[in-house]
C-alpha cells in the first residue's frame, strides 16, 4: 500500500535548514485528514523511521513529531534516538505535574522538548512546562505585534535558555519582525510549504502485534517464541530489521538476524515498537482504550481461570481476554481475523460467542465491567461457579494494575 509522510523545514536565522517538522498525510493531497492525534503519530513514526527511512526524509536533520499525552505517557519518544526527534508537544496538551514530570525524564535522557501553537494567553497556565521545554513554537498569526515581542520578554525571564521558534511566517515583513524581536528558528509559507515524500509498505497480520504483546505480558517473556511471529510475517520482520540497521540505532555491524535485531532492542523497546505498529493500523475511537481494556479482561481471565477447572490453561484465558476486542481494535469481523491464528477450538469458539467454560468465566467480567451485580450473582448461581466475590474483586484490581504497568512499559 502507498504510504505518505509530509515534511516542512525549520530555518535557523540564516536562513539554513535546522530541522523538519513530520506531519501526518494519508494520500498525496496536501492536507491533514486524521481526527486521532495517536493514530496519526504512529503512523509518522512507522512510516518514517520504519517504512521510508529517516535519511531519506530528513537528509539527517533533526525531525520535530508531534507527541500526543498518550503517546509521551507510554514512553513513545525514547523509541527513537534523542539526536534524531525533537519532542512537540501539542497545545492541547494540559501541563498536569504528571506530564510536567514525564518531559523531565525526557530531558534527563537529552531530549529536545518543544511546545507548538503557543499564544501569550497561555505564559501563566504553562508556567510549569515552560521551565523544561527548549523551544517555544509561538503561533505568529494568533498573537499581536505586541504579544509576539511580549512572550520573549516575559518567557526570558521564566526560562533564559529557551528558543523561540516563530511558525506560521507568511511574508518577509512576518520574518524580519521575528528576527528584530528576539526568535531565532522559523517555519511557514514564506520559506516552504510541506512538501509529500511517498513510500510503500507491506501489510502485517494485524494479530500478530497482539501475540507478542502476549508475549511480553508474561513474567518471563521468551525471545524465541517472538522471533518465531515475526519471522514468520516477511513484513513485520523487514520494518524490524530496517529500524535496527537505520540510523536510529546506529549499528556498528549490520543485523541480518531477527533474533539478534529483538536482543538488541530489548523487551521494553519491542513494547513500544509493536505498540506504534499496532496504532497505525487500529481505528479511530481511542484505540488506547481498547488496548487498555483488553489487557484488563486478558489479566482478569488469567486471575480467575486460576481458581477453576481450567486452572491449567491460564494462558489461553490470557489469550481470551486479549482478543475480546480485537474486532473493535481493526475493525475487522471476529471470524476474519481469528481463522489463521492457532487458538484451541474451545478458546475459538467463546470468542465468537459459543458459550463452553471460557465464555462462562468471561460473561463475569462483562458484569464487572458494567457494574451489574444481580446479574453477575444470578449468573455464577446459575452456572454453579464458586468464586468468592473478594477474590474476584481481588483479581480485577490486579488486572487493572499489571495492564497499566504494560502500556506504561
């Protein structure tokens, strides 16, 4: 399938390229279509560092990706080498001490931070994350002459080090004015509109991300068992061996082996990539969520099969759990997606609705997640299920926990 990234460049006060802004496009028209932030991010990075290749985008100038609160809680940023992205933070972005925090740690880690569309209305609110980020993306057609000079007065005072990048330059009395008032990087019309660089990508099977998140969900994941999925998907394995020879990881030797590609990225980072991968492909309404509360059932399955006669295939349960939403998730049928994977009939059949053991276990958390109490008691009298009732609160608490340890993972 053709894929498109746009790029427009940032100038220095020379008027020399400092970097490039990468935005999201999904056909060759010069326009911004995606309404979720996170979809349209990952598909920047998969089709940037994954797809198309950094150097041929940026010709080895820093890239500036869009980052939404999601994505910069997942850790998403420090999948990608901190000499080759800046950071952007998005307006809408709320500075929360959480946040404020988590852009910390990335500037511990030598991250470049940046913050777009900034308005002068707006010093007091991001008073916190003014005193980390390193450039000030300032709106130039929001703000009046007096509110442009005012920023870099004001913000001085708050942050000496800071950059102020003035966007939206359209002429070059736009320019000269930046330039007399104290910023130093530039973007808009005047200089360059963004420009399409068109690539072609391969289509993975969309189950398989789901199988090694499985995978790295389990105590003591296994690296074989996730070289074997992605070896045996010719596409998940050329983005795999393309992103660890790029730039991005910088190898001495060349990698021609996915087993050595995963050692070398390492279970955290392999989260983190496949999550990407996974976000392009997934629709539109808040595809974070659904990933959230299918590790939740997969998690509360596992918990409560435990305590049952199929206390011995907890991992199958955990398997249940995660593909309870995988229709939701590609918004593709159950039956689709289900046919090539290698579940156990029974495990096959509950997740399309037949009710065996597995569909029993599972229609309690359906009521849990619900909150319908006289039905989940009417339910575990009428299928004789004996779970006491703390237990199961007990379950689902440590679901809850142990899925939030993974999407922050």
């Amino acid at each position: 399938m053709d894929i498109f990234v746009a790029r427009q460049p940032i100038f220095d006060t020379k008027k020399n390229v400092f970097a490039y802004e990468l935005l999201y496009r999904d056909s060759s028209v010069n326009k911004y279509t995606e309404t979720d932030g996170n979809k349209a991010t990952a598909a920047v990075l998969a089709n940037s560092f994954m797809e198309i290749g950094y150097d041929t985008i940026t010709n080895g100038k820093k890239a500036f990706i869009n980052f939404t609160e999601e994505l910069l809680h997942m850790g998403a940023p420090t999948l990608f080498p901190k000499e080759l992205i800046v950071i952007e933070i998005l307006e809408d972005v709320e500075p929360t001490a959480v946040l404020v925090g988590k852009c910390i740690e990335f500037k511990e880690k030598g991250y470049t931070i940046a913050l777009d569309d900034f308005e002068y209305r707006y010093i007091s609110k991001y008073k916190s994350l003014l005193k980390v980020i390193d450039i000030l993306k300032v709106d130039w057609l929001l703000n009046s002459v007096g509110e442009q000079i005012n920023i870099v007065k004001e913000i001085k005072k708050i942050n000496p080090k800071i950059k102020f990048l003035a966007e939206k330059i359209e002429t070059n009395t736009d320019y000269e004015e930046a330039l007399k008032s104290g910023y130093s990087l530039f973007q808009g019309y005047f200089f360059s509109k963004p420009t399409i660089i068109k690539g072609i990508a391969g289509q993975s099977s969309k189950l398989n991300y789901l199988q090694i998140i499985n995978e790295i969900a389990k105590s003591n994941p296994d690296f074989d068992n996730i070289t074997h999925v992605i070896e045996r998907d010719p596409v998940l394995a050329l983005q795999l061996l393309k992103l660890i020879n790029s730039v991005t990881y910088r190898s001495i030797q060349r990698v021609t082996s996915v087993h050595e590609a995963l050692v070398r990225l390492g279970m955290k980072e392999i989260n983190k990539w496949v999550s990407v991968l996974m976000l392009r492909e997934t629709t539109k309404e808040k595809p974070i969520e659904v990933m959230r509360t299918s590790l939740v059932r997969a998690y509360f399955m596992e918990g409560l099969v435990s305590t049952t006669i199929l206390k011995n295939r907890k991992s199958e349960a955990f398997l249940f759990g995660l593909f309870s939403l995988v229709d939701v998730l590609f918004n593709y049928s159950k039956e689709e997606l289900l046919c090539d994977i290698p579940l156990n009939d029974d495990v096959k059949s509950a997740l399309l609705g037949k009710e065996n053991e597995f569909s029993k276990i599972f229609k309690i958390i359906t009521c849990y997640e619900k909150a319908e109490w006289d039905e989940l008691e009417e339910h575990m009298k009428e299928k004789n299920i004996t779970i006491n009732p703390f237990q199961i609160s007990e379950f689902y608490y440590n679901a809850l926990k142990l899925a939030e340890n993974l999407i922050e993972y």
